[in-house]
C-alpha cells in the first residue's frame, strides 16, 4: 500500500510528492524545496518516518521542479531520472529560473531517461509511466491502477490544464494527451497535481472549461 505525502515549496508553490510503502522504501517526486526550511521539513519528515528514499524522479523539468534536485540528490544519494527529451530544461535551469526571478544553482545532468510504457519501481511498488507532453517537451505523469492515482505533474490541475506558452509547449499536444489518455481513466482516479489541490479523472471529465465541449 503506497502512502502519499505533499509538501508545498518555493515561490512558485509547486507541489513536491513523497511516495512510500510499508518497506519504507520512497520517492521523491519534483523536488521543488528552495528554502532551507523547507529542506529541513522534507528532511524531517524523511527522518521520523524512518524512510529511505531510493529515487529522484520528475514529472517534467522546469525550473519550479527542479530547485530541490541537488539537495535531495546527493543527501540521500539517489538517481536522478527525467523524462526523455528534457534534458536540455535541466542544462538551461539557471535561465529558467532567473526569468522568474528565483535565482538558483545549475543541476548536474541526470542519471538516465523515464519513457512512456516503463515502471517507476521502489519497495513493492511501481507506477505506471504514461506520456503526457504539451505542458513540457516530455511532460510524463504517473499512474497506479491498483489505488487509483495520478501524479499528473503539470499537465492536469483542479479546474484547469498546464500552460503551453513556454518552450515546447503545444495546447493541441497537451489537450489531446488529456483526453486519450487520462480522462479514459476510472472517474474516481484521484489527481495529485503540482500546484493546487487534488481532484479527481471524474470531476475533470465534467467541470474542466478546458475539456468540456
């Protein structure tokens, strides 16, 4: 049984997952924790919960999700993997983020490449890994089909979708990929976006002004 923990970090209040189970073994998707004391809250929650995280992983690469990488990488000493495609993100982060004005420090390149089809394993457990690009150049998002659950990055939020004005970005490629692929999900899958609340596939299919015809 996979358990979820959120943390909201940074200027940008992305949303930055915790996934565990009951080996202990975690992950820890977006890494977003900018501020040293949201650092030490993922620390510490890492520490009273006895949990060994064994993987970094991104939904996608823009800056927002990227400011707790190196902290998170080399503390606890796990791969970094990224979607395919978006490495160049990764080698331009400081350009990114100092856009924004969220000044930051480069991240080394990433360890190896998520691809659409694949597992994310850890403990007992693995998430599906499905293609879901518009938002980002290879935007992914991760599904378990036993506990119906999304981690949907920034492609899907409560009421609204990714934006597709930045790099790569494509509201065709996105709005398609929503509909043949995550609204097809079971209704009461829940989505755990990067920013925002959760909702739900169901919800979604109904209210979404942008998915609604």
């Amino acid at each position: 049984m996979i358990k979820i923990k959120k943390f909201t970090f940074n200027p940008i209040q992305e949303n930055t997952y915790l996934l565990f189970d009951e080996t202990r073994e975690c992950i820890i998707v977006d890494a977003g924790c900018y501020f040293d004391y949201e650092k030490k809250e993922l620390d510490r929650f890492i520490l009273e919960n006895g949990l060994n995280p064994v993987l970094l992983v991104n939904t996608h690469c823009h800056f927002d999700h990227l400011l707790g990488v190196n902290h998170c990488r080399y503390k606890y000493k796990t791969n970094f993997l990224i979607p395919e495609g978006e490495s160049s993100l990764v080698e331009h982060l400081v350009v990114q983020s100092d856009l924004f004005g969220v000044p930051t420090e480069p991240v080394d390149p990433a360890d190896g490449e998520l691809k659409e089809g694949g597992k994310i394993q850890f403990g007992n457990s693995e998430l599906e890994i499905i293609k879901a690009d518009g938002h980002s150049p290879g935007g992914l998002v991760f599904y378990h089909p036993g506990q119906k659950f999304l981690l949907a990055g920034d492609v899907l939020f409560y009421g609204s979708i990714g934006r597709t004005d930045l790099p790569g970005g494509s509201y065709e490629r996105l709005a398609n990929n929503i509909r043949t692929k995550l609204l097809v999900l079971p209704p009461e899958t829940t989505v755990y976006c990067g920013h925002g609340p959760e909702t739900t596939i169901g919800f979604e299919k109904k209210s979404n002004p942008f998915l609604t015809d």
